[in-house]
C-alpha cells in the first residue's frame, strides 16, 4: 500500500514539475510581448514587431509543450487521485472546469491568429489577438491558482453525502489565499520571462550580433524583471507568508526548522537542519527576524514544531526548508541583480559592461529554480495534508491502481518527456541562432 | 438537474467527436490522400488553425464531468487508468506531430512527425471507439464504486473483462473506419485536385465498411448490454435515432456521388456529404447515450452500476454550475464560429 502511495506522488510530482517548466514562461512572456507589441504600434518603430515576433516563435514553442504536458495533469487527478477527486470534485471541479470552458477556448481561438494570423489582421487586430492570449494564459493560471489554494485553505464548501460540495461559489473563487497566491506566482512567471529575455538579450550583445535587438531584450528585460521581483517580495511573498503563518503554523514552523516555540525567534539565512537532534548544522542567522516579518513585532512568539502533534508535521522538513530558502535566496539575489543592472541602464552603461552582462546571461536557469522550489515549499509545507485538515495525502490516492501498474506509466512519462526536453531545447537553440531579425531572402 | 449535467456532458462528448474526429480522421488518412509534400502541408493547413480548439472539447467535457459526476470521474478515470494514460501519450505526441513539423524545413524530421501523426490519430480512434464500448457494455463495479481493468483478459464478455474483448475490438475498429472517413470527408471540403479526389475515394471506399460494422455493432450491443433497449422501449419516439444514423449514412453515398458527377456544385455536396457524416457520429453517440440513461457506467452486476443519482455533486453546485457553463458556451461557440469564418474555404495550393 505505502508504495502505492509513493509511486503516486512521485507520478504527481515528476509531471506537474516537469510541466510549470513551461507555463511559467508562456505567462512571464505574454504580458511582455504585449508591451513590444504596444511600443511598436505608439512609437512606429518596427524593431520592437521583430522583438515580438521573435518572442511569439519561443512563446508558439513554449506552449505547445504546455499544452502537451498539460493535459496528463487534469487526467490524472482521476487517474492517480481518485479519491480525492471523489471527495472534492463537486467543489474544486468547478474552477477545473472554468479553466477549460474560459481559458482554453480563449486562448486555443486567438493564439493560431496571434502567431499565423498578422498578415490577415491589422496591425492593431494583431495586438488584440496579443492581448487575448495573454487573458487567456492568466485567466487559466486564476483558475489552478485557486484549484490549489482551495486544497491550502478549503474554504466555501459542505460535507454531503458522497464527499464535499460546493456551499458558496463566491468563497472558492475570491479565496484571500488565491489572491495573493496569484499575485506572487504570476509575478514570478513575469520573472522567468523577463530573465530569460534578458539573458538573450545578453547573449546576443556579448556574442556581437543583432545588437540592436538585444539592447531591447536587455532593458524590457531589466526593467520587468527589477519590478516584479520587487512585488514578489513586498507584499506578495510578505502576504503570503503570513497566510502561512496564520493558516498553517506548523508549516512556518517546518520552513524555517524552528523546533521550539521562541519569542523574538531568529530568522535562518543559511544552515542545515538535523531534524533527528532538533538543531541547525552551521547557522548563519538574523536574531528576532523571523518574528518581526511574521507578527510585525520584535518579540512576537512564533509556534515552533514542538506545540504540534508529530502525525501532522510536514514528512519532509529537510526538503520543505531548503525550498523555501532557495527559493528566497535566489529572489534576493535577483533583486541584487536587477537593481545594479537598472542602475547602469540609467547610467547608459549597461550595453558596455561585460561582467553585469554575463552575470545576466548565466542566471536564466535560476528563475526556473526559484519558481520551482516556491511550489515545492506550498506543497510540501501542505503536507501531510491533501486538502489542509480535510484529507490527508495518504487517503487520496486510487487506491485500485497498483503500484505496478503506477510504475509502468511513471517509467512512460520520464522516457517521454525526457524526449520532449531534448526536442525543446534544440528547436530554442535553433531560434535564438537564427535571430529576431527579418529572414534575408 | 442531474439529468440537464448527463444532457450538457453527453453534447459536449458529441461535439469533441464531431470536431476533433475530422482532424484525427484526417490524421487517419494523411499517408493515403496526400503523397507529395506539398500535399501533406495541406492537409495539415487544413486542420492548422482549428484541432487544438478542437481537443479542448476533451478537456473541458472532462472538467464539467469532473464537477458535475466526481465519482464518476474518480471511478472511470482510475479504472480505465491503463488505456487513458496511452491515449495522453498518444495525444501528446500528435500535438506535438502537428505544431513541430513545420519548424524544421528536413525530409527526415517531417517523415518522423507525419509518422507519428499517422499513429497516434489512429490508435487514439480505435481506443475512443473502445472505451465508448466499455462504459456501453459495464465494468467490473464492486459496492466501493471502483473497479480496476486490464487492458485484455480472455477476450470475451464475463465477470472480469478486459479493456479490450471481441465486442470492444468491433467498437474500436467501427470508430477507427468511421473517423478516417469523417477526416476523408473534412479535407474533400477543404482540398482541390488530386488531394481532393484521393480524399473522395478513400471516403467512398470506406464507405460498406461503415456501414457493415455499423450493421453488426447493433445486434452485438444489445447482445452484450440487453438494458440499451429499455429507453427505446418505454419511449419509441427514441427510435428516430438509428433511422437517423443509417438515413444520415444512405445520404452521405449519395451526396459524394453527386459531389464526383455533378461538377458545378461539386463544393455544395462536399459540405453535405460532412454534414452527413457528422450527423451520423451524432446519432451514433446519441444513440448510446439514450441507451444507457439513467446509468452513467453500468456494473456488470447491476446493484453496482453508477448512475446520475448516486453520483453527482449537491445541487448548489450544480445551479452555480449552469450559470457560468452556460456563459462560457456562448463565448466558446463565438470563438468557433469567429475562427472557422476566418479560415473558411478552401486551403490554398502554393
């Protein structure tokens, strides 16, 4: 039974991490395309249509592997979790299936027009089909949003006679947790977007070619990257934080390995938690840190694990607090970053210094780590929950799929889309050779 | 109110087989209508702009089953669990066949993707007509609600079928023949010349096929699944529906005939001979459908059978439900219509 219930997370995890590798992109990208698609139409230079022709050719890419790896996730919440889906189906099937019905009809309708269409449209036809997709691609990132900040925060439903049901709509959709889970997960999408375009902005400036392009790529890249990693630490990642603090002590306490409840608790920077002995192995700490973020006061008491029962202690505290860490490292290092970038692009000297520009060019993979292991921290610090004080993790899986039968499709998946990734990166590669400028004929 | 979710649910499926079945179908055929490269470009460019809109039906029929029935959603998804992981596998790799194709101008790389299109667009009709003909004939149900299926056992019809017997292999094959032609007859509409005329012919050719398995699927279906009869019994109106079916495919022959002889409005029974065939898929789904209500997934142990009653959500959801389904089918059906006008007509020759 207990592998079972192993070979189903693992299937889970192995699939929907493997798949936010490419939504997080198409979402930073598809507001930033918007912006070149605008500047090109207000400032009539056609520089910034290539920058967003070229963008859609990676954003076309992007999502068809969304797509592609997109669709095992809603099967499988029948395939691997039916349980779960037995019981919370009559409430988060509803935002699952508004996902379907108002995102991806939307976004299925103008994204052929966006990428095939802007010869048939007109210049601001073309923008409008831009702008759709976008909607489409947030309005489908609202609705999982709220899917998983339901199963953080259940909130709106009733127990009936074959599970849950949904009690009140307006409660599930506008769940406080959804809102500032969704602020701070799309603004680091636009992270990872912003990132990425400034590394091959980066790349092409440090190579010497279409320099022109590049400095564009830089500085769009540059400037939503230092204002949305801004936002994700005050007062999304703020707010978000103390939602945990306040829904999930527990989970606070195991993010930050605070064994015992403390006033004036210190905030961990860097150290590796033992949690067998209760300590931290070579602490770099911040004395009563944590409880001011927290509580807003230096000497707040924050609940450390010892005030609760072990049954509902995150399994994995080791794991959950080097996500969060890493998470939060990397976001302050961005910031780091992004402000003396922003401060040479003030200057007019960015273009010119190779260190800053290399430094830009070799963090693109980091935002894809960030946003990965801020996920990591949501659900493992979820744990052992499936829906938080609901239903445990251990009572959801499908419990008539084996373990065999569960390993065969997992073995499926990790040749499958180890083939998908090989394909993705050498057909990126293939367009960042190639260039954002117009093909010579 | 159950029964308007089975009705939504039921329309829903009805319109992903009619849609996304003229481009799987067309997937179906793809090596025996088009030959040259130029040709295969068409037949993609024909379904291009619309098969992903076309597969969202899948999806968004799935999230509304999903809402409205979450048992049996949780039940039929983990019991079919074998043959639904094979199907994303196999939609995976024609979503991928289809957009990546294009991206790199090497006959090696296309001959792979067409490739795959090919196998992937067949294999998932046959195991869509399959798993139709499963929930048809019932699954081994126990009083937890679950069942678990292999994907064969002894291949005949007992306490412990597999996904796959000698009723659910004349289902897949029946649906394998009659999307290919569905797909024939979507790139006859939308093709010229020679691609035209190999698309005519591949539909006219399958055409007895059709219609023989048709004909056999009946008696089989009520052999395996005596209960179908019980609607048609207690309401004959019912019976309008396989006239329909076997009218709809009578109508289909003769509108290609037309379509090959009558040369001026050649286009005109072209559409018609679709629109035959989509009638057809229709009345086929339809059929099932009204065979099996009030049931949603029979037992093969009826005390077990699922049925809207026992398995849909409390009824707040369900009216909260209605209010934005039926905002969003209204969007979804504008943003249909908006694109099929754009790239109405025929795909141009380059």
């Amino acid at each position: 039974m207990e592998s079972a219930l192993l070979i189903h997370r693992l299937h889970f995890a192995f699939t929907v991490t493997f798949h936010y590798l490419f939504p997080q992109l198409t979402m930073g990208l598809a507001p930033l395309i918007v912006a070149l698609k605008t500047l090109a139409l207000t400032r009539k230079d056609d520089r910034y249509n290539q920058a967003a022709r070229f963008w859609a050719k990676i954003f076309g890419i992007n999502f068809v592997l969304g797509v592609v790896t997109g669709i095992p996730m809603e099967f499988q919440f029948g395939t691997n979790w039916s349980h779960f889906s037995q019981y919370a189906g009559g409430v988060i099937g509803q935002t699952l299936a508004m996902e379907g019905m108002f995102a991806f009809f939307l976004e299925s309708a103008f994204l052929g027009l966006f990428l095939y269409g802007e010869k048939r449209l007109s210049q601001w036809g073309h923008w409008g089909a831009a702008v759709m997709v976008f909607l489409g691609a947030w309005l489908s990132g609202y609705f999982i949003i709220a899917t998983d900040a339901w199963m953080q925060h259940p909130v709106g439903y009733a127990l009936g006679a074959h599970g849950l049901q949904l009690q009140s709509f307006w409660a599930l959709v506008l769940n406080p947790w959804a809102l500032w889970q969704y602020a701070h997960n799309m603004s680091g999408a636009v992270i990872t977007g912003a990132l990425v375009m400034a590394a091959v902005g980066a790349f092409y400036l440090l190579s010497n070619q279409h320099l022109e392009h590049g400095r564009i790529f830089v500085k769009t890249g540059v400037i939503a990257g230092l204002i949305c990693s801004c936002l994700q630490l005050f007062p999304t990642g703020d707010a978000q934080g103390r939602m945990v603090a306040r829904h999930q002590p527990v989970t606070l306490a195991a993010m930050e390995a605070l064994y015992t409840t403390q006033q004036g608790a210190a905030l961990q920077v860097i150290g590796q938690p033992d949690v067998e002995n209760r300590t931290i192995d070579n602490p770099i700490s911040v004395p009563k840190m944590l409880s001011f973020l927290t509580y807003k006061h230096w000497n707040a008491e924050v609940k450390g694990l010892n005030a609760f029962p072990p049954q509902d202690w995150p399994q994995n505290i080791p794991l959950l607090y080097y996500s969060y860490h890493i998470m939060v490292g990397l976001g302050t290092i961005f910031i780091a970053v992004l402000v003396i970038s922003a401060f040479l692009l003030w200057r007019g000297a960015l273009y010119r210094t190779k260190p800053v520009l290399w430094v830009l060019l070799l963090l693109f993979p980091l935002p894809y780590v960030a946003n990965t292991a801020g996920w990591m921290t949501a659900e493992i610090g979820r744990q052992p929950w499936l829906i938080y004080g609901l239903l445990r993790t251990s009572e959801g899986y499908s419990r008539n799929v084996s373990a065999g039968n569960g390993m065969f499709t997992l073995l499926g998946f990790l040749g499958m889309y180890t083939l998908l990734a090989i394909l993705f990166l050498f057909l990126i590669r293939r367009e960042i050779e190639q260039g954002p400028e117009p093909e010579q004929f | 109110m159950a029964t308007l979710w089975f009705l939504i649910v039921a329309l829903m499926v009805v319109a992903y087989v009619v849609l996304d079945g003229f481009d799987l179908g067309a997937g179906v055929c793809h090596f025996c209508v088009a030959h040259s490269e130029e040709e295969r470009r068409q037949v993609l460019r024909a379904i291009g702009p619309v098969w992903d809109g076309n597969e969202v039906w899948l999806l968004a029929a799935g999230g509304t089953l999903y809402f409205a029935f979450p048992l049996l959603y949780a039940s039929s998804f983990s019991g079919f669990y074998l043959p639904l992981m094979m199907v994303l596998w196999m939609l995976m790799g024609r979503g991928l066949a289809v957009e990546l194709r294009s991206h790199l101008d090497a006959p090696v790389w296309r001959a792979f993707f067409d490739g795959i299109f090919v196998l992937a667009s067949s294999l998932l009709t046959i195991f869509f007509g399959a798993a139709l003909a499963n929930v048809i004939r019932g699954v081994p149900l126990d009083q937890s609600g679950y069942f678990f299926e292999p994907l064969w056992t002894h291949w005949r019809i007992g306490a412990h079928p597999g996904i796959l017997d000698w009723y659910t292999v004349i289902a897949g094959v029946l649906a394998f023949a009659a999307l290919a032609q569905h797909g024939a007859l979507y790139l006859l509409t939308k093709t010229q010349r020679e691609l035209n005329q190999r698309a005519r012919h591949v539909a006219k050719t399958l055409w007895p096929v059709v219609l023989l398995l048709t004909l056999v699927s009946l008696p089989a279906t009520i052999h395996v699944q005596p209960s179908v009869l019980g609607n048609f019994r207690a309401y004959p109106v019912w019976y309008f529906i396989p006239v329909l079916v076997f009218g709809s495919l009578i109508a289909l022959f003769y509108y290609l005939g037309r379509a090959e002889h009558d040369v001026v409005r050649a286009a005109t029974h072209e559409k018609c001979a679709f629109v035959c065939s989509c009638v057809y898929l229709a009345g086929m789904l339809g059929g099932a459908a009204v065979g099996a209500y009030p049931n949603v997934l029979p037992a093969r142990d009826p005390q077990y059978s699922l049925t809207i009653y026992n398995t849909a959500t409390g009824a707040h959801g369900l009216q909260v439900g209605l209010v934005w389904w039926s905002i969003g089918i209204v969007l979804a059906i504008g943003y249909f219509v908006f694109v099929y006008r754009m790239f109405r007509g025929k795909v141009a020759v380059d």
